[in-house]
C-alpha cells in the first residue's frame, strides 16, 4: 500500500528559497519538527510519507515524515528529515492546519538539472497547461 501524505501551508514563504531556509534554521541532527493542534488519525499510515508544503498556492517542495511526538503542552510534534525535497508545482488552495494527499494525487519530484525547478510558479503553470513541460 503507497504511504498517506499530507499538506501544510508554509506560512510566511514567499517562496521556495524561503521556505528552504526556514527549514534550514530549524533544523536540528538532521530533522525538523512542525506543531501540530491534533494527532491525525491515520498517522500510522504517514509515517515514511512525506509533508508537503503550500507556497503562493501551489505545491513547491515536501520533506519526509519520520514520526509523531507527544509535547508536554498537549500538541503534537510531526518530526521529519531536515532535507527539502522540490517538486513539480501543482496547484492547491491553501487551507488551515494540514491535509490528507493519497499518493495518486501526489506531485512528482523534479529529478532533472535543467532549469525547469527555477521557473516562476506562474510561468510554469502556464507551460504545464500547454503540455511543454
């Protein structure tokens, strides 16, 4: 069975660059932890699935979850690998909190050096739409 990933809004990054700094910063023995209000109810299942982030409306990059802690104030902490991985912007409305993604809807990481990651998201939904890239 394909692992559950989930979504979250990068508050505050206006882009990928910033969002790779952010997590950069936080990072510690190479992970990272976002709070959390609740333990997702299928969080067995997102262990080795991967925390995609929201920028300007669109999907731009994702880090692996490892696990779920307990805080001694009653949230909970989502630990994952302090490595940003980018991938192919894809469209998606923000939202509070986090969102369950299935791993069909899932975007792809950009595995290539051509230049195509660096493209402004609004320029390459454009090419996307017209089947360029």
């Amino acid at each position: 069975m394909p692992p559950l990933h989930m979504t979250r809004v990068a508050v505050g990054c206006p882009d990928y660059p910033a969002l790779q700094a952010r997590i950069a910063a936080y990072a510690l023995d190479g992970e990272v932890r976002f709070t959390t209000r609740f333990r997702p109810k299928r969080s067995d299942e997102l262990v080795g699935g991967k925390l995609h982030f929201i920028v300007k409306h669109m999907l731009v990059g994702r880090v692996e979850i490892l696990r779920f802690d307990d805080r001694d104030d009653g949230r909970i902490d989502i630990v994952c690998v302090a490595d940003l991985e980018r991938v192919h912007p894809m469209p998606k409305r923000a939202h509070q909190g986090w969102r369950y993604l299935v791993a069909a809807d899932a975007p792809r990481a950009i595995d290539d050096k051509s230049g195509v990651a660096d493209l402004p998201p609004e320029l390459y939904r454009e090419l996307a739409e017209l089947s360029l890239i």
